[in-house]
C-alpha cells in the first residue's frame, strides 16, 4: 500500500514537474543549431581548431588569470577592440580567432563546462554554419541575458573576468549590477586570455601611413575645430578631454587611414587640454607631411606633441595629479562612450561624464563638406546604375548568386573617381533572405538568384569628398499585385519624407511616422530604425541622429546634418522590400510662429527606383509630382557623370528607369486600375444591352396581346 502511494506521488511529480524542467533547460540552450542536429547521441565531438582554441582558453582562466588574484570561473569576451568598433582590424579579431564567427556586435561567455555566443538577429544564420557544437546560440535581445545564462553555469559567488579594455563603461556597470544579483561577481582582467593563446599566430598591426584630410575637402583647418572644442570644455569647466573614438579624432585633426575596415580611421588617442595637445599613436604610420600639418616640431598651445599609442594610460594616472575636472565621453546612440577602462584610470571625483563636444560639431557639416557629400554621391548613383544596368544585361545569360552580385557592386563602386572604399558590408539578400530586415549575406549563407522574387541591396561607399549608404529592391521578372503594392507602400513613405518641411524644433522621433504610416496601413512594421546620422568621408553611421519611434531624444535637427532615410516591408519567410536614401537638412529661412525656423529635407542619395514595380494608382498625384522631380533630378546629375565617364550602357539604363510618369490618370484608366472600371464597363456593355433587349420584347409582347 505505501508503495503504491509512492508510485501515485511520483507520477505527480513526472506530469508537473519534469515538463517544466525540461523546459528551463531547454529554454537556456539558446536557438536550436540546425547544423548540429546530426550529432545528437553521439559524445565525441569533431577536433577543429576552434575547438581547441576554446579549451586553450578554459586553462587560461585557471592559470595566467590567477597571476591577479583566485582563478576566474567564467570570462566574457566582446567582439570590439580597446576603441570599442564594431568592425576591427585582422589583429583586433580576438571572437573571430575563437569562436570562427565572422560577423560584428557579439559577444561570448566562456565557462569551465559551456559556452555561448550572443549574435544579431541578421547574423544568425550565418553564426549557426560557422560555430563549432560546443557554442550555444542566442540572440543579442533575447529574454535570455549573459547573466541569466552564467548562473544557470555557475554556482553563487563565482568569478566572472571580462578585460575592461574591450567593455564600455555603461555597459559593464551593467553587467556589473546584473551578474550582482544573481550573486555573482564581475572581475577586470587586464591580461586578455585571447591575446596569451594567439601568440605568433596573431596578425601584425597594420603601418598605413596616416594621411591629411586637406582642406579643399574638410573646409575647416584642425586649428579652428580645437579652438571650438577648448570653448567647450572652458563651458563644461573642464581642465581637458580624452578622446577615444577614432572617428573624432580624425576629424578633429582632419587625418584619415585605414586601421580599420569600412571607417577612414587612424588607431590612436588625443588628450586636448587648454595648454597642450597629445596625439597616441604609432610613430611609423607618420610621414613629413603629416608632421607639417599637425605643427609637431613647435612648442605652444596649437602644436601636436606626437607619443607613443600606449603611453596614453601612463599618461593619464600622471596628469590625473595635476587636472580638477576630466571629460570622459558617455554614450551617445551609436557611440558607446569610452571603455571601463579608461573610466578606471582616472580618479572617480575628476571624472565629468558627458557626451562628447565633437560629435555635435561633427554632424553639422560646413558648405564645403556639403558641396563634398552632394558630390560623393553622383559618383555613387553612376556606380549603382553601372552596376545594376551589366547585371541586368547578363541576368539571363550567366549564373547568379548573392556573392558573386556583391562582387559586381564593389567593383563598379570601386572603379569611381575618389573612391576610397566601402562605408559598409555590402548586402545582397535574394528571396526568403531579403524577408530577414538584418540578412548579411556570406559564404555560408549565399544562394542562387532568380528572376522569381525581390532582390535587396544596400551598400555604400567611401570617396574623398563624403560618404554613401544606399538600399534598393530589384525583381528581374514579373511582379504580382502583392509585391508592386509592397514595394509602394515603402515608396510611399521615403517620398513624403524627402518632401518634409517642418519647425526645428521638431523631436526626432515624430519624424519616424511619416515614414511608417504607408506600411501601419497595412497592420505591419519594420523593426530596423528608419534612419542615423551618416558622416562626410567618415563612419557611415554617426550619432546624434537616429531616428526611430519610442526613442526619447533631446537633439533636433539642424541645417547641415546628414542623415539616412530607410523603410521596409518584411513578409516572412517570402520576400522583403527594403530602400534607402540619405537626405540633407536644409534652413529654409522662413520663421515659425513659435520662434523656430522652419527646415526641410533635400535627397541627396541619386540612384533610380524601380519603375515596374510602382502600382501609380497607390500614390497621390503629389507623390508622383515628387517622384518625377526626382528622376529628372537623377537624368541631369548622374546622366552628365556617366556621359562624362563615356559610359552609354549604364546612361540608356538609367534613363529608362526614370521615365515620367503620369500624374493624373483618367477616370476610365483609373477605375480599371483600382478595379471599378471592370463593373462600370461590364455595366454599359452587358447590363445595359440586356434591359433593352428585355424591353424591345416586352414591347413586342404587349403588341401581340393587344
């Protein structure tokens, strides 16, 4: 009896119970590997090189780790570099060397027993063909945080070890509080574990030479833009600045290279303070002329003291002693403020945590970085239209795919005057990956493209006078009524946009509606933001711009800023449409009643949309006045550049893309369109015959009776 009452209590347990723990383990194995479903029941798992990379790396958390105190029992390891970029130099690869992810924004938790990598939405498929078995998958915002994970791992009181260097501070006071609570503990380790199993087999850091940004481009000498920033601190009541983003120390200094993929950067730090100016940085990558331009060989306040690229944090416990009050940048929408680390190395009550000064003097570019960005891209659309006019040329004669159109892109874009580069990873999604909004396309992921469904590319460029970010949608056979009203419902909304006119004092996120309306319409959305600041031959996204609904912002738009213009439609596991455009902010010197001055929005971005997939009875007549004043836009600019390059194939293809289109339709055209002209027509050519055939024999009816 009592054993049968033991038996009635367990299978209680089973029902109740085990699903729900079966759950909770299932719930922090992350996304289900696809690729490893194969060695489910088996134990052993492949030798690769990643995998004994990993292994490396436990040992190293039980041994070099306990040189600065216990050993650490897990590690987590960012896929930034010590100036926290997304994308980083070949040597600075430290997750790609571990892990084999290629991709950017991840991170990964290491312990004695797992191991799990956080990765974007767009770059999931690609992380799950490229990581070992022995890698859990999860998504960056997904329920499941690091700290949620490390303490399904670990037991209470544990050490976790992240290197500072690679951290921003916001982020690890983050982790900090959340690992807190789960009992926890977060430990800097200034030792990189990755850098002490990469060894030899680490690549050299690049020596490009440094190269000036003249004037004739830039429109403002480096003197000025310190002077500018010195007034700033004098506001701020600091005694100095450090300067950790790449991106504004090249344009503070007007100084470019090639440090990095897709930024023209220089791996360095600056110190501004009001008597000096120091400028980290390998002494290789200087030549004479640069020395001419930054004035290194005088002695006062306007002279560029050259040192060493590490002897900036020795540098900062010195001067620490003798400064009141230090600016360290904070985070500013797409920069992440400096690292833990350099908030360590000063003392906590001299630190001022601001935004940085430069990036509002940045994104407010001056008429010759204007006239530079106008430039920039004419280049790019005649390198788009090239591209697109020898792909659609060779469509049906050759064999297609996601990669080999990139490489179409890249070279058309690369082959322009100034040309310095790429702004960005190029992306060409086809089919079912064009409905993913953040697809990169890879080799692992890469497939063939038909004429059966849409084609998304965005890319962009970099080119001495400004840089580029483009998106279009292409279909190279017929569409279906479902894809031409996708594809305008986005038009729609880039169109009404561009054509804004508006009070600056106008929030940023108000602005995001207009954009959104066509697509809420349909009860669908995009997730992506609809647009971010875009530099003059600089990053390619630069805050404070970032357009997007639900985020609360005090910046507002001035005249001068550039910014991207982006809509989507997504239909899951179908299709995707997908453009942007990078527009200008314009003063239109009329006052509002409110004090303001009203501004508006100039297209800058030059490149055609695709005419065939337009439903012209989904858009406005106003709409379709703006689209045509874009297209002739597009004939008199890009048609002079490719005239000018000799280049007929790609001026003829252009030309048939912006094609005028009618305003008005009439009434009869229109209600056949929209489909009311079919029961209008059927109305007069078969109703109305058959009630006076109808008559005619009543009548005849009517005659014979009587």
């Amino acid at each position: 009896m009592k054993s049968l009452k033991w038996f009635h209590w367990l299978v209680i347990l089973t029902v109740f119970v085990l699903p729900s723990s079966i759950a909770k383990i299932n719930e922090f194995r992350g996304h289900t590997r696809e690729i490893c479903k194969y060695r489910k029941g088996k134990l052993l798992q492949p030798f690769s090189e990643h995998r004994r990379r990993l292994f490396a790396v436990r040992e190293q958390m039980q041994i070099h780790a306990s040189l600065e105190g216990p050993e650490i029992h897990a590690y987590i390891l960012p896929s930034y570099d010590e100036h926290l970029n997304h994308e980083v130099a070949p040597s600075d690869q430290r997750l790609q060397y571990l892990t084999g992810f290629t991709g950017t924004k991840a991170f990964a938790a290491i312990t004695q027993k797992g191991a799990a990598l956080w990765v974007e939405s767009r770059y999931l498929q690609q992380a799950d063909g490229e990581l070992d078995c022995d890698w859990e998958l999860f998504r960056v915002n997904d329920s499941i945080t690091i700290a949620d994970w490390l303490d399904d791992q670990l037991h209470p009181d544990k050490r976790v070890g992240a290197d500072p260097h690679l951290v921003p501070h916001y982020l690890w006071v983050k982790w900090e509080n959340q690992l807190k609570d789960k009992f926890l503990v977060l430990t800097k380790i200034n030792n990189n574990l990755i850098d002490l199993i990469w060894g030899e087999e680490r690549p050299e850091s690049l020596n490009m030479t440094i190269q000036v940004w003249e004037r004739s481009y830039a429109g403002e000498k480096w003197e000025d833009k310190i002077l500018e920033l010195r007034q700033k601190l004098y506001y701020h009541k600091c005694d100095a600045m450090i300067v950790t983003s790449l991106t504004e120390i090249a344009y503070l200094l007007n100084v470019r290279g090639r440090d990095i993929p897709y930024t023209p950067v220089v791996k360095s730090y600056l110190i501004v303070s009001h008597q000096d100016i120091f400028f980290y940085v390998d002494r290789l990558k200087m030549t004479l002329g640069l020395n001419w331009h930054l004035r290194t060989d005088c002695f006062n306040e306007m002279c560029v003291k050259i040192k060493e690229y590490h002897q900036v944090w020795s540098d900062m416990r010195t001067y620490s002693q003798i400064w009141k009050r230090v600016l360290v940048p904070a985070r500013c929408v797409q920069e992440p403020g400096a690292s833990e680390a350099i908030f360590s190395a000063f003392p906590l009550k001299i630190i001022y945590e601001h935004i940085s000064p430069v990036i509002l003097m940045r994104a407010q570019k001056n008429s010759v970085e204007q006239d530079g960005m106008r430039t920039a891209h004419v280049r790019d659309g005649a390198a788009i239209c090239e591209a697109i006019s020898n792909l659609e040329m060779r469509f049906f004669t050759e064999q297609w795919t996601e990669e080999k159109i990139k490489f179409e892109v890249e070279r058309s874009r690369l082959s322009q005057n100034h040309a310095k580069g790429l702004s960005m990873r190029t992306v060409v999604a086809y089919g079912e990956h064009s409905s993913y909004p953040y697809y990169i396309s890879s080799n692992v992921t890469d497939v063939e493209v038909t004429d059966q469904s849409f084609l998304v590319i965005e890319s962009g460029g970099q080119y001495y006078e400004g840089t580029t970010d483009v998106s279009r949608t292409f279909l190279f056979g017929q569409p279906t009524p479902e894809m031409k009203q996708s594809y305008t419902m986005v038009l729609a909304g880039i169109l009404r946009l561009a054509h804004l006119k508006f009070p600056s004092n106008l929030r940023l996120s108000e602005v995001d509606a207009l954009v959104r309306s066509p697509i809420w319409e349909s009860m669908s959305d995009y997730p992506q933001a609809t647009g971010h600041g875009i530099g003059s031959y600089n990053a390619v996204e630069e805050p404070p711009i970032s357009v997007a609904y639900g985020q609360e912002s005090h910046f507002h738009f001035k005249e001068g800023y550039f910014f991207s213009s982006e809509s989507g439609y997504y239909k899951p596991g179908e299709y995707g449409v997908r453009l942007k455009n990078v527009l200008e902010v314009k003063d239109t010197q009329r006052g509002h009643p409110s004090g303001a001055t009203f501004l508006a929005f100039h297209d800058v971005t030059l490149v055609p949309y695709e005419p065939k997939l337009i439903d012209g009875t989904l858009l406005s007549a106003l709409e379709k006045r703006w689209l045509n004043e874009y297209n002739a836009k597009i004939r008199e600019l890009v048609g002079d550049e490719l005239k000018r390059q000799g280049n007929m194939q790609a001026f003829y293809w252009m030309m048939n893309k912006t094609r005028h289109i009618r305003e008005y339709l009439p009434e009869e055209e229109y209600r056949a369109a929209t489909g009311t002209g079919n029961r209008s027509r059927a109305f007069l050519t078969i109703i109305v015959p058959a009630i006076l055939l109808g008559l005619t024999v009543f009548g005849s009816f009517l005659r014979w009776l009587l």
